[in-house]
C-alpha cells in the first residue's frame, strides 16, 4: 500500500525543481505550477509554458518528471495548458528577490503597461533607475539587455510579458 | 471542404507563417551585424518557432490522420505549405530581413488581436499567448526601420530599397478566399481584408518618423494559399529537412 503524498507536499517537492536557464529559481517561483490535483490516485501536474519557443520548458517537464520519481510518485501526468496565457505578473515576491540577488533585475509590474514600452528598471546592483535598454532581447527569449548609467555595469532586465 | 478539412488549412497557414519566417531568422545565427542582434532575431525566430509547434499540433489533430507537428514540418513538400510568400523570400541585407519582419509584425500583431477572441478556444489561447511575443517583435523591427531609415545617407538607401523589394508581397496578406470566409463566418477566423486600414497606418506613421516614401510599385504576387510559392521555399525546406529525409523518425 503506497501513501499519496497531499497537494502540499507536492507543492514542496516542486519548489526543488529549479529552472534551467536561471538555476536560482523553483518553478513555483517563476509561477508556472497552475495546478497541482488528484485525479483518483493519479497526480496531475498542471503547468505553463513562459514563451513559446521557450527551450527550458520541455527540460522543466522533464525534471518535474524526474523529481517526482525521486520522492516516490510514479502514478502522475505532467500536463501542459497555456491558457490564459503566462505573465511576469505571476513570479512571486520571492521569485523577484531572488532574481535581484542574482543580478538579473526583476520585470516593473504591471505586465500592461510595461507591454506598451517605457518601464523604468533599475539596477540590481546599484539600485540607480537611470539605466539604459542595450537591446530588448538577451541571452534568453525573457530576457532584455541593459546598461546602469551610473555604475555603468551591464546587467540582464527579465521583460514584462 | 469540410469545416473539418478547411479548419485544418486554415491553421496551416498560420503555422506555416510562424515556421518559415522563424527558419529564415534562424539563419541569421552567428551572422548578425552585432551580437545583440544575433541574439534578437535568434530569439524572435524562436518564438515564432514555438508559435508554429502549437499551431501545427492542432493542425494535425484537427486533420486526424495521425500526423503530428514534426511530420507536417519535416514531410510536406513545397506545394503542401501555405506561408505567405513574403515570408520565404531571402534574407539578404540586414535592411532587408527587417522590412520583411517590419511588414509582417504589424499584420501577425493585428492578426492575432483578432485571433485572441476567436470562438475557437484552443487558437484564442494561441493567438493570446503569442501576441506578448508579436509586441516585442513589432517593437524591434519598427525601431530598426527609423534607425536605419532616419540613420545615415547610407543606411537610409538600404532601407528604403527593401521597401520597395518586397512592397509587392504585401497585398497577399490581406487577401482573402474561400477557406478564409469560412472561417469568418464559423467565428474563428479573421477578417484580413479589414485590417488593412489599421496595417496602413501603423505602417505609415513608422515610415514617416523615419523619412522614408511609401513604395510606389505597379507590380503585385500572390499563390501561397494555393501552394504556389517562389523558388526559394525550396531551398528553405531542402535544408530544414534535409535531417527527417536523411534519417527517418531520427530522435535523439
């Protein structure tokens, strides 16, 4: 008799799964777990792709995969559903210091707004806002590459989508 | 045509769209002028890629013959495709790959506004999802067209040739056929003619903040919905599935 771990427990699990573009980061903070359910004795894993071309997403299914087995669940899917569609809007408070601290500087909410252009970012490392866009596409499909006029360190902007 | 067989068309056109487009970027990899561009138009065509694998997936289910995205991508030949011409013609300059991704940014951003309230919900959430992606795309490309239009006297002669090179694909995008009306009347697809308008005026204030004329040609092509297509789509495809042909079902 296998015990099922609950909703929570699996919640924990996952928040081991890190994202492989930028490793400080769990998929719970990135907000790309819609859903986590039992469907019976079977676990589904409901996910968000970020950006469709996105070559992280198929490793993160995979390591999602991957560490379930490890913690003993071998009953699940992992199902992917990109409706609505994912925004910055939904990495998490954690997710966003833990960017900052990495040196990548976290997306200005609101998504809306920023989508139109002209958001004010800021430098992770010095914190000034008078920082200029080098170009609006980095070293990942997220990411914009930036410059802090006053430190005048390079840095990475996660884009508001 | 079946509703069936003509949803299935329909969703082809758009994943064909994104897929050649994204293949033509993908060959701009380790050529780009500058290392930021190298990484944008390598991450512009993978979006559009990423756009294409949703689109194709649903293609070949709706078709029901068992074909999945990667069987559509790398076993049709030239006259099973339905991208728009102006998509598989070369990348030549640097100019020119951004007029090219100038025109068609401004139609697939309108395109999908549209899509995004489609009754169908599987290509209302494709269209919505991708339409984040299509801003940033049309942010670039408009910026280049003023950099380079409002730039040197140089670069504003290269600019505004390009313009005029690929100014007679533009009419295919708005036009529309059997399948299209169809798919209009059903609420899931898109009225292009109507968005002609707005494209022309998006496009004209672009041109104009960057000095350059609006093309002026008498000369217009069209055929892609009937896969009737340019020579170069052959190549594009020639090397795109060169892998699928040499080594069937190759995974690795």
């Amino acid at each position: 008799m296998v015990t099922l771990l609950n909703v929570d427990d699996v919640r924990h699990v996952l928040e081991l799964v890190k994202d492989p573009e930028i490793p400080v980061l769990s998929v719970a903070d990135l907000g790309i777990i819609r859903r986590i359910e039992y469907a019976g004795d079977r676990l589904q894993v409901v996910i968000t792709p970020t950006y469709s071309g996105c070559p992280a997403t198929e490793v993160i299914e995979t390591d999602i995969a991957t560490m379930l087995k490890l913690h003993g669940i071998t009953d699940f899917d992992v199902v992917t559903e990109i409706s609505p569609a994912w925004t910055t809007d939904w990495i998490t408070a954690d997710g966003r210091r833990k960017l900052e601290e990495y040196g990548i500087a976290p997306p200005e909410r609101k998504s809306k707004g920023a989508l139109l252009g002209f958001e004010t970012v800021t430098c992770p490392q010095c914190k000034s806002t008078d920082t200029r866009v080098v170009s609006q596409f980095g070293s990942t499909a997220c990411k914009a590459q930036y410059k802090c006029n006053d430190c005048l360190e390079p840095f990475d902007y996660f884009k508001c989508v | 045509m079946t509703n069936q067989e003509m949803l299935f068309e329909y969703l082809l056109r758009l994943g064909d769209n994104s897929l050649i487009l994204g293949q033509r970027l993908a060959e701009w990899c380790g050529h780009a002028p500058i290392l930021e561009e190298d990484l944008a138009l390598t991450n512009i065509g993978l979006d559009l890629i990423g756009q294409s694998r949703m689109l194709l997936s649903y293609a070949g289910e709706v078709e029901g013959k068992g074909r999945d995205e990667d069987r559509l991508a790398f076993h049709r030949d030239t006259q099973a495709w339905r991208n728009l011409l102006l998509l598989e013609q070369p990348n030549g300059d640097f100019a020119k790959t951004m007029a090219r991704q100038f025109f068609f940014d401004v139609f697939q951003y309108l395109q999908y506004e549209a899509l995004s309230s489609s009754k169908d919900e599987r290509v209302a959430g494709i269209a919505a999802k991708s339409l984040k992606e299509i801003t940033y795309h049309r942010r670039h490309s408009s910026d280049w067209v003023i950099r380079l239009g409002d730039g040197t006297e140089e670069s504003h002669e290269k600019m505004q040739t390009a313009l005029n090179e690929l100014w007679g694909f533009v009419p295919e995008m708005f036009d529309m056929d059997a399948v299209d009306e169809a798919m209009v009347a059903d609420g899931i697809g898109v009225d292009v003619a109507s968005l002609r308008p707005a494209w022309d005026a998006q496009v004209n204030a672009v041109l104009a903040e960057a000095t350059l004329k609006r093309p002026d040609v008498s000369w217009s092509v069209r055929g892609s919905r009937d896969g009737k297509h340019s020579e170069h789509l052959g190549y594009i495809l020639a090397e795109m599935q060169f892998l699928q042909h040499a080594y069937p079902d190759a995974k690795w």
